[in-house]
C-alpha cells in the first residue's frame, strides 16, 4: 500500500512521464507474468516424492477422491496410554516409546468399505502398525479390526503387508518395493470380507475373509467397522506417518 501511495504522488508531480512509466509498468508486468506462467508449467510436471511433500489442507480431497485427515496437528486424532511416544515433524506422526497408539476420532469415521493412503518411513529395526476397523482403548493393544504390519527389518519376521497373525508377509515378498530410511505409501483397501495391501503401488497381500468368522478372544480379527489407529511400538521403534487419506466406497 505505501509503495502504491508513492507511484500515485509520483506521477501526479509530473504528468508528462506518466505515460512512459506507465509502458514500462506494463511491459515489466507481462515479463513477470510469462515467467509465472513457465514456473507454473514446470511445477506441474515434477513428481514430488512422499518424503519432501508438504502437509496439505485437513479435509481437501484429490483428483482421485481421497480426503487428507492428517495435517500435522493433533485435529482429529487422540493418543491413548503414554502420550510421550508421539510428536509431530513436518507434517507428520512421529512414533517412539513405549507402547501407545494413535486414534482418529474425526468427522470421516466410522468407516467399513474404504481405501486408506499413509506415506510411512521406517528407520533400521523398527517396528509399527496401521489398525482398521479398530475402536478406541485407553491401554493396551487394540482388540477390535486388523493390524496391517509396518516393519521391514525388526526382528518379528511378520513384515510389512502382513494382515498381522493372520495372513502374513515374510521378507522376501519385499525385496525391491519397501526400505528402511525410505518413504512409501502404505495403501489398504476393504471392501466387503476382503483386504488388499499395496506398498509403493505393488499388491503384496490379498486376505478374503473366511464365512462365518468369529471374533477372537484375545484380539477381534474381523472385519466390521471401526476407525483407524497407528501404533508406536516400542522405544527402539522409530516410525513416522504422514499424508493420511481415506476414500469411501
């Protein structure tokens, strides 16, 4: 507004330059515009990698219909039992402690048939874990739902993929799709009794419910409907989550 202010005085004390200055305004404003215009072009055609993404707008959906339900702020989300395992990095969950597990309570939830989207980072010997159909517990790990594994290389040889204790994966079946120290997206899809599991795109677990299968004693380990939950497993556990996004089908 001051410089406005400024140019406005400026021309009216000489008006005989004001039309010279007024082309050159003008002829710098297209130059500005054309650069814009080429930047915009070339943004458009980079891939920008999990890693380096910035943390979207909270309920914004993309072009293939999936809504962001983690900004990097706690909306929506509740952690139970020792609270101290998580913190948030650029945008996303980040999980070490002791036991303890992320909930989403937000306006999306509950969900049955649905798509879910997690950009997920491991670090060397660590061990996570994304719960669906899951609902709340103050302590203890979640009875209700699945756990879909997070783990490339800790010790439990259930990896990555695995619709845990259940249909598992083992470590040869991710050679070449998931690594440590790398961002992937973790993608699981329910649709009536079954589950598929992508990592990075490749379908690493296809799990159809058996008729008639009841709920365990222990843990459920049955599709129904629940929220989702992420899990920090232990103190020796790094793993972060980010870009969470969900599709109802």
């Amino acid at each position: 507004m001051v410089h406005h202010n400024l140019a406005h005085s400026y021309f009216n004390s000489d008006p005989t330059m004001k039309t010279s200055h007024l082309l050159r305004i003008s002829a710098l404003a297209l130059l500005a515009g054309c650069a814009s215009q080429s930047g915009s072009s070339t943004a458009k055609s980079v891939q920008v990698a999990p890693s380096t993404a910035t943390a979207g707008v909270l309920g914004s959906v993309d072009s293939e219909g999936f809504t962001l339900i983690s900004d990097g702020s706690w909306t929506g989300w509740r952690v139970n039992e020792n609270s101290k395992a998580w913190t948030t990095v650029d945008g996303a969950f980040r999980a070490q402690g002791d036991r303890s597990h992320n909930f989403y309570y937000g306006p999306m939830a509950p969900f049955k048939d649905f798509e879910l989207k997690v950009d997920v980072l491991t670090e060397p010997g660590s061990n996570g874990g994304i719960y669906i159909h899951t609902k709340y517990l103050d302590t203890g790990w979640p009875w209700g739902g699945y756990e879909t594994q997070v783990n490339q290389t800790q010790g439990d040889w259930r990896k990555s993929g695995s619709v845990y204790s259940v249909q598992d994966v083992k470590e040869d079946k991710l050679k070449g799709v998931v690594q440590d120290n790398q961002w992937y997206t973790h993608h699981v899809v329910v649709k009536g009794n079954n589950i598929k599991i992508y990592l990075n795109g490749t379908l690493v677990n296809d799990f159809t419910e058996e008729a008639g299968r009841q709920p365990g004693k222990d843990f459920e380990r049955k599709l129904n409907a629940g929220t989702i939950a992420l899990q920090a497993h232990d103190p020796k556990s790094v793993v972060f989550y980010k870009n969470i996004r969900v599709k109802k089908l």
